[in-house]
C-alpha cells in the first residue's frame, strides 16, 4: 500500500526492531543451497567469546554489511557467515578472574568443572554477541553459524595437527618463549604488550677467572639472571675488549668460570659491549649459545612461576620471586663491589595482555609449525596480485614481516582449547600422533597412553576459518558452491596473526586463495585522538549508542565523513551528522509521500521523461544516472567512505536542496497537470531508487521509508540494485542546470555579503558570453528569479553597458549585477577589491605550482591540465573586475 503516512520525527530503536524481525523471519539473509550465477561470501571474523563487541568491531561490520546488501541486491548468491572463537587462553583469564571473586580458583576445580565453568561463560557470551549483531541489523546468516569449539571444528584442527606433523612441518623443539609467569603458560607475540618503561642499569665487573685485578664490565637491567649465564660475548670487532678474549671471568658471588666469547651478534653500543649470555632467559643469547657448541646448556635458574631454582643458583636467592630476586642480587653485588655503575635506563618491556606480569623470555619445551615454505606461497601469491590488500599501503609491511617470520609456537600450558593429539605409552614411552586417541600402544601393547596435556594455540583453528567454517575437510556442498570466499574484512592489527596465516592455511591445506580481496579497517580514535581501547575506557559500548541513536546512525557515522580505512577520530559530531543526514532522508520521503497522489503506480524499470520534460527533471535524472556509476566504482575500489559521500551529496543537495527546491511549484500543480505528473513520476522514480541505493549504508530506515513510497516487491533488502541505465545521461541538462545553480547561488552571495534582506526583491541582471548560457538563462531566467528572489532578471548583451548602483561579481559563467540601494555602492567595490586580492593570491600560487619542475614531472597530466585552464580562468576574472574597477574609478573621477 503507497502513501503510508509517516510520522515527522521517527523513533529508530522501533523501527530498527521491526525490521530486523521481519527480515529474520522471511529468511532474506539464508544463502540459497543451489545458487545459480554469480556468488558472494564472505566469513564474519569470528568475535572472541571473551567479551563483548566494540566500536572496532562494528565498524567491520558495518562495511562487511554494505559488501554484502549490496551484492544480494544484486541477486549474487550471498553468504554471509557468523561464527564465534573459543579464544583459549583470553577466556580461561577471564574465567579465572570470575571464579576469583566468588573465592575459587580455576586452576584447582577438577577438569570437567572447570570446563563446565568456561562453557557457561561461553554461552552467556555467545547469546550477548549473537544479540548485538541481530541490533546492528548485520544481514548474517543465523543458520549457517559456527563455533570454533564445536565437533567439526575440532575435527578439522585435530587433523591438520597430524598432518603437518606427518609431512614433517611440525615439530617438538626447545625456543625462548614469552612466558607469562603468573599465567604459568607460553603466550604468542600477539598476547604481548610492549610499553617502553624505566629500569635499572647495573653495570657489573665479573672478575679475572685468575685473580689478577679488575676484569670484564657488563650492562643489564636483569642481574638476577647472572647465575644462568655461561659466558660473556663481546664483538669480534670491538678494540675495547680485544685483550679480554679468550680469558675467563667469574660469574660474580658464585665460584663458577665462563669464558669471554666473540659474537657478531653483539651489539657494540649497548652499555659496554660486553653481553652476559644466558641462554635460557632471552632470545638473543640463546642464538648465541647454538652458535657456540662448546657451551653448556645451564640447568633452568627461573621456575615456571617466576621463583629462581636450581643447582646454579646460590642458595641464600633459591625461591625468591623474580622482583626480591633482583633487589637481593644488587646489594651482594653492592657488598662486593662489584656495581661499577647505576644509572636509570629506558626500554621496552613486555607484558601479558591477559594478566599484566612481565614476560619472561624462558627457554621451554614447545610445539612449532614450521612455516618457511608456507609463507614463501603466500607471498608470491600476494605480489602475483592473487590476493589484494585494500588500501594497498599494507602490503609492503605484510612482505616484510613474512620475510622474518619464525616458526610458530602452537602449544600453549591451559587447558581451554583443542587438546594436542600426541600421545606417550607409560609403558615404552611410544610416542603416537592420531587424530583419534589410540587404545593401546602399537608398540608393546600397553594401554597407559596419556595425552600431551597442553592444548593448540586459538590462532592454530582459526587460520583454517575461511573453509572450515564450510565443512572443511568434508567435502560438503557449501564448501563447493561458497569456498573460496571473495573478501575478507578485518582489522590491520591482525594482519599477521590471523590474516597471513589464512592465506598460507588456504594454499596450504586447499592449494587456493581463502579470498581474493583483504579490506583493512582503520583503528577508531576518540574527539582528542586517542586509540579506542578497553584499558582507557574511551571505548564506548556500541549497544548502548544503538540505543540511543539507532543502528542505522552508528554505522552511518562509522562510514562518513571520516575515511574507514584510516586511523580517524569517531565521536558526538560524527554520531550528530549521521542523525541530521538520516533526518534529511526522512523529511525528503514524507515531502514525496505528501505530493503524490494515492494512486500512484511503482516506478517504472526506467524512467523515461516526454520530449518538453523541464530541465531539472532531465537534469535529476541525469545526476542520479551519473551518482549510480560512481557508487558502483568507489565500491568495486573498496573506497567505502566515497561511496557514502557520494550518496550523501547526491540526496542532500542535488536532491533535496536543488531538485525539490526547484521543483516544488511544479509539483503543487503551478505549471499545469501534465507538468505535474512528470515532476511527479520524477520524483517517486529517484526517490526510489534513492532508498535502494542508500540501504547497504542505513538497512532499517531506508526500509521503513520504502514501503511508505510506491514501489513493488515484498522487501527493499531484496530489492534490486539500481544501475545508471535506469535513467538518461543528459549532459547538456547538467551544463544548463549549472549555469542555473551557479546563478541562484551567485545572487544569494551578493545579497548576504551586501546585508541585503533575504526576501525583499531585487532587480538582477547578468551577462555571458557562452551563447549556451545565455540560452539556458533565458529559459530558466524565472527559475533563477525565483529562488534567489530577484524582482527581475535581465541579460545583458556582451556590448551592453553596466547598470548603476550594483553589486557585482564575476564568476566563469560570466558577471553578475543585483541592484543595491545607491549608498552601499562604495561597500560594492570594496568587495570587488576583496575579491580581487583573493583571486590574484589564489593565481600566484597556482602559477608558482605550475612553475615547479618537480609537479610537472611527478603530477598525473589531467592535473597539470586542470592546474592550466584554473590559471587561464583566474586571469579572465581577474580582468573582468579591473574592468569594473577602472570603470567606476573613472566614474568617480569625473
Ligand atoms: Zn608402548
């Protein structure tokens, strides 16, 4: 039914619900299961079951949103896949600290309660996530949704374990690791935080192994390592500590004796060149250590809780913490005179992003995929084109970070997650590899297997995502009709973690591209440009705004006016413009809901307007022919935040504030009925398709709005997109509405820089040289009169001499006069020279710019062009105003 009425304010949170029932209920958002023609998918980066969604996340979405509307409108088979992620170590913390407040902790609950524990808390999570992508109004599909815990995931990520362990790609080895002491686990670099921080610096004499005085000084901020170490490395090169090479030191209050060592991997102007090695304890001297055979492994002298242990350490430091560790070390190096310095020292420190402790680099040991070989694909993939990153000012950082990509720790001390498959016989120490647990040992048939009590990394299931999600290894028919996926939509924050790894799983286990296209979101900042993040609390809770300002503002603002792939501030004005845009919208609707008759008819397929049809209907028909095909250009280039300017533009000025405008009197029925029913079929034509266009970027609004104008079809979000065919290219329309626009626009300038009433009439007149201007201006002369309320307006004849007591103002289109009352005319050529100044500076620079060897060479030639004809226009309006000015100096010289 047409012609519903509209309220004149509209309460979005109603609306928004209403709509997101009915589309759930109709099935619009389920991918067909026999899709013919072209397809669409993609995979909703699935949201950690830890926590809730933040601005960032509907951010992505919002644009994963705008792809996906917009491609089912265009009857792709579409496939929009959610899902969530078990997130292994982030939700055993958060447990953790839950079961803390009510006094118990998760590490004492037996196995299956503390299971218990983490997947009530999995549920709560998942109903709270689930429910804010419903109020987004994400056009998902709910009966496709996955879990990265659930059976077939599991199965998947078993058997990718055993066979990469299989192909030799995966292995059991002993790395330096981050290793978070209060958590007891390995974390991946990804869960360290690196902050620069003040410590420390000891510098430290290790004494002549041979009594003989002095000995070798050393620089650390980490003296309570001392005891592991097993030598001291200085530079080959190094002139400084020639003479100490191959000389022995004392490890300092111990009686142990290490060598002094050459290294080319010291570095020479750290502290005093001179490096303790202590390979258990950092990644750098345990590189060292393998590069020196001769060295012994030194038994562990830091426990699994940060506590120094072992044979090497003193016994009066045996079992303190780390921190009274260090303390306890410095006053008996201080007793002994063996501090030679202390002096504050910046740095950057690690530290756990889940539990804030201090990372301690710990040589432990470990599973590793191995991926030299799989990142080597990835890369040739990315630079053959294959897979495209969007904006491509990521993929140099990509090349070089896969270029010095070590092999990955999959292993990881919790017991959330997906249990390592290797199982050890109690009886003869078989180690077996299985995707299914064996029942005895093929070995000596023993039936004591124990299971690697670690479990995989979150990161080591959700890089099979793109095609798991599918079915994967099953060769289901979804996985055949929706792998590979087009596009994938994510933060840059992941780009290595999660990003690089999907591709190198995709050729790896599928010998294909998980997509084709990788768009990266920028990072949302606050109104004084902070990052958004949770520890700041500058983050706001996107349901909360959704609630006070709808879906449909939110992601509007996420959109425009800041660029999505850039690092922009999002706040109050950002939230403002989006709500008076979606206002504009409303109030255009209700204006052509008002002025079309009851009756009225869906538009048509294509608007077709009678051969007199006015200039600005051919001229909005043209414009909304020209808006389509730039939409459609900026989407297929990924540049979302143009796309909405674009849309933005056309509805706000060209529609409501030059089209409706202009048009108003025609449509009260002013020019007669036959013109009335062509500016109505006009309208109720671009408004419609207005709504189609705009619904990828405001889903719920635009369909309420929809079923209030005519149109045909059960829903817009299967409505079909439009395409500019749909309407004429007039350009000829556009150049007279130009001159028309540019006219009305003129007038209205020199009535408020001359403090002239808005309303009271004034006598006009113009002159132009183009005759197509000249024809356009006597055509559309009552037009021009009538928005700029001019008593009159008059063309002046090129020769024809200027009218008296005038503001004028010269602008391409040609010189514009209004009558002003004749004391004001010495404030006219004030302005006149204000005018002048400002275009001589503006032709100064362009000319300068054009002067520079370097633009010329380095600027595109379509902008050197543009730069050349601004010069030739600024120099023909610079010499229309001398004109005037020397007229009426003249005039008032005589
Ligand atoms: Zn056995």
């Amino acid at each position: 039914v047409n012609g519903r009425e509209l309220p004149a304010r509209f309460d979005p949170v109603e609306v928004e619900r209403r709509w997101q029932e009915a589309w759930e209920s109709a099935g619009l958002f389920r991918a067909p299961s026999a899709p013919t023609g072209a397809v669409f998918s993609l995979a909703l980066p699935p949201p950690n079951v830890t926590g809730v969604l933040t601005l960032g996340h509907v951010l992505g979405d919002s644009v994963m949103d705008l792809l996906v509307r917009t491609h089912r409108m265009r009857g792709d088979a579409t496939l929009w896949l959610p899902g969530a992620d078990h997130a292994g170590l982030a939700t055993q913390v958060e447990v953790r600290r839950r079961l803390l407040k009510q006094g118990v902790r998760l590490e004492e609950l037996p196995r299956e309660q503390a299971i218990q524990a983490v997947e009530s808390w999995r549920h709560e999570h998942e109903t709270v996530i689930r429910e804010q992508i419903r109020r987004g109004g994400f056009s998902v599909d709910w009966t496709r949704y996955r879990y990265t815990m659930d059976p077939e995931m599991q199965r998947a990520t078993t058997q990718i374990f055993v066979r990469l362990f299989h192909e030799g790609s995966i292995y059991r080895g002993e790395r330096i690791v981050n290793w978070d002491p209060r958590l007891r686990s390995a974390l991946s670099d990804l869960e360290v935080v690196h902050t620069e921080e003040t410590t420390e610096l000891l510098t430290i004499r290790y004494p002549w192994a041979d009594g003989r005085p002095g000995g070798i000084l050393v620089a650390t901020v980490r003296p309570e390592t001392i005891f592991g170490d097993v030598a001291v490395a200085v530079h080959p090169d190094d002139p400084r500590h020639a003479a100490a090479v191959g000389r022995s030191v004392r490890v300092p209050l111990t009686e142990r004796v290490i060598p002094v060592i050459t290294d080319p991997g010291i570095d020479r102007e750290f502290g005093t060149g001179a490096l303790k090695v202590t390979p258990r304890h950092d990644v750098l001297d345990f590189e060292i250590f393998r590069r020196h055979p001769g060295l012994p492994l030194p038994p562990s002298v830091l426990d699994e809780g940060g506590k120094l242990e072992g044979e090497w350490v003193p016994v009066p430091f045996r079992g303190l913490d780390r921190d009274a560790a260090r303390l306890a070390v410095r006053d008996a190096l201080h007793a002994e005179g063996l501090i030679e310095k202390t002096e504050p020292h910046q740095h950057t420190i690690g530290r756990s992003e889940r539990s804030d402790a201090v990372i301690e680099p710990r040589l432990s040991t470990q599973w590793f995929v191995r991926v030299g070989p799989m990142a080597e694909r990835s890369v040739e993939a990315v630079r053959r084109g294959d897979i495209r990153f969007h904006p491509d000012r990521w993929t140099p950082s990509f090349f070089r970070w896969m270029e010095k990509l070590e092999d990955w720790c999959i292993s990881r001390q919790v017991f959330w997650g997906h249990r390592i498959p290797v199982y050890t016989c109690g009886g003869c120490q078989l180690v077996v590899v299985a995707a299914e647990a064996p029942l005895a040992c093929a070995k000596c048939g023993g039936k004591e297997l124990t299971q690697d009590p670690d479990v995989l990394d979150a990161w080591f299931t959700s890089w099979l995502w793109p095609f798991a999600s599918l079915g994967w290894p099953e060769p289901t028919s979804d996985l055949a009709r929706y792998y590979p996926t087009q596009v994938l939509v994510t933060g840059r924050d992941i780009m290595f973690f999660w990003v690089a790894r999907m591709i190198m799983a995709g050729y790896q286990f599928t010998d294909r591209a998980p997509f084709a296209d990788v768009y990266y979101t920028g990072m949302l900042r606050d109104d004084q440009g902070r990052r958004m993040s949770k520890h700041l609390g500058n983050s706001p809770d996107p349901l909360q705004l959704i609630g006070e300002h709808g879906a449909d503002a939110l992601r509007f603002a996420l959109l425009y006016p800041n660029p999505v792939d850039q690092d922009g501030p999002f706040g109050r004005a950002s939230l403002d413009g989006a709500r008076h845009f979606l206002t504009k919208l409303w109030n255009v609707v209700r204006f052509t809901v008002g002025h079309l008759p009851a009756s009225m008819e869906p538009p048509p397929d294509r608007l077709e307007l009678p051969a007199g049809a006015r200039l600005e209907e051919r001229w909005i028909a043209s414009r909304f022919s020209a808006t389509v095909e730039e939409v459609d250009s900026a989407l297929a280039a990924f540049e979302f935040t143009r796309a909405t300017t674009l849309l933005h533009g056309f509805l706000w000025h060209d529609l409501a504030d030059r089209y409706i405008e202009v048009a108003k009197g025609t449509l009260a029925g002013d020019r007669g009925e036959e013109a009335a029913r062509v500016a109505q079929r006009t309208l109720s034509f671009v408004v419609e398709r207005t709504l189609r266009l705009l619904h990828p970027f405001a889903p719920h609004v635009t369909e309420e709005l929809w079923h209030a104008v005519p149109h045909s079809g059960e829903f817009l979000a299967v409505a079909r997109w439009p395409s500019g065919t749909e309407a004429t290219r007039d350009p000829a329309a556009e150049a007279e509405m130009h001159v028309v626009l540019e006219s009305i626009r003129v007038f209205r300038n020199l009535r408020a820089e001359n403090h002239l009433a808005p309303a009271e009439p004034l006598r006009a007149w113009v002159r132009v040289s183009d005759p197509k201007a000249a024809q356009a201006l006597r055509e559309q002369g009552p037009t021009v009169a009538k928005q700029a309320r001019l008593a009159e307006l008059l063309l002046l004849a090129p020769g024809a001499p200027d009218p008296a007591d005038v503001a004028t103002s010269v602008i391409a289109v040609g010189e514009y006069f209004l009558a002003v009352p004749r004391e004001r005319s010495a404030t006219e050529s004030e302005a006149l020279r204000r005018e002048r100044s400002k275009l001589s500076d503006l032709l100064t620079k362009t000319q300068s710019r054009l002067g520079d060897a370097g633009f010329r060479t380095r600027a595109p030639p379509e902008v050197v062009r543009e730069q050349e004809s601004k010069v030739a226009e600024l120099t023909e309006r610079l010499r229309r105003i001398d004109g005037h000015l020397g007229e009426s100096s003249t005039e008032s010289a005589t």
